[in-house]
C-alpha cells in the first residue's frame, strides 16, 4: 500500500512539473472565440477576447493600411461573424457597396462615413463611439478617420464583399 501511495504521489509530482507555465502557457491560449471553442458550436462556456489577443492582419484587398480582425467566425467563408476593422488617422476608403447590409459599430475614435459614389472629404459625416450605423446593402459610400484611429466592429452572416467604385 505504501509503495502505491509513493508512486501515485511522485507520478502526481512529475505530472504537475511537466505541465507548461507561464510565458509558454500563456502563447497557447487562443486568439479567436473559434479556437476557443475549436470550432464547436456545442460548447457551453464562456469564450472571449481582451484586446490583448485580438490579431490584426492586413487583408490584400486592404491598400491604404487599414487593418482588420476577426473575432468570431470567419467573414471570407459566410456564415456568421463578427469583425473589427481599424483605419489609421488620415486614412479611408474610397466609394464602394456591399451586397448586404453592412452593421457598424463605432469601438473607438471618430468614423466617418457619408453616402456617395465618388469621395467627398467636406461631405463627410463623424459618429463617436458608441454609435451604431447600418449601411443597406448596395448603397454606395465612403469612410474615413481625421484626427486619430478609428476601430469598428462588423457583423454579418453572408461572406463579406466589397466592390469598389473608385479605384
């Protein structure tokens, strides 16, 4: 019996000791909600995000350094998403539409966005944080950000298109 219990205790010891901590526990933990939940739609507990984790990346349909993240789902392949989209001070897009509705979420700074086929800075128009836009799908508009980075959040449930009217 004692020879069990020794052996369970140094098996319990090594086990504890072999286990990642730290730094290296730490860059394991997933980045997305669907690495959280690797990709299961049955599971029932709390997945998030602190800023800290979220990856930007820059799309290659992205010119003129406006970066995006994707923070549940997958916006290139449908279904339902949720996105984040940030556009350096100074920066915007030129008119474009999108085949659905578009939800916006102002998450921090000033967007700017105003209906339009061809960019207009004077016509512009700012929504602070906090506020919520919907742009109906086929409306042709431009945005931007002035005096510093804006940050929007997006959510959609068909794959995310974009065609441009100004080049």
């Amino acid at each position: 019996m004692k020879t069990a219990l020794c052996a369970a205790t140094v098996l319990t010891i090594l086990a504890v000791l072999a286990r990642p901590t730290g730094l290296a526990e730490e860059s394991k933990k997933p980045t997305t909600i669907a690495q959280q939940s690797n990709g299961d739609p049955t599971t029932k507990a709390i997945l998030a995000l602190t800023p800290d984790k979220i990856r930007w990346f820059t799309p290659s349909y992205y010119t003129d350094g406006r970066q995006r993240a994707q923070l549940f789902g997958n916006s290139s392949e449908g279904g339902n998403w949720i996105d984040r989209v940030k556009i350096p001070a100074g920066g915007r897009a030129l008119a474009h539409t999108h085949p659905q509705d578009e939800l916006v979420t102002v998450i921090e700074g000033t967007w700017y966005v105003v209906e339009g086929a061809k960019f207009d800075a004077a016509r512009l128009i700012g929504y602070p944080p906090g506020s919520f836009i919907v742009i109906p799908a086929g409306v042709a508009h431009f945005v931007a950000a002035k005096e510093s980075t804006a940050v929007v959040q997006l959510s959609g449930s068909a794959k995310f298109q974009t065609t441009y009217l100004e080049k």
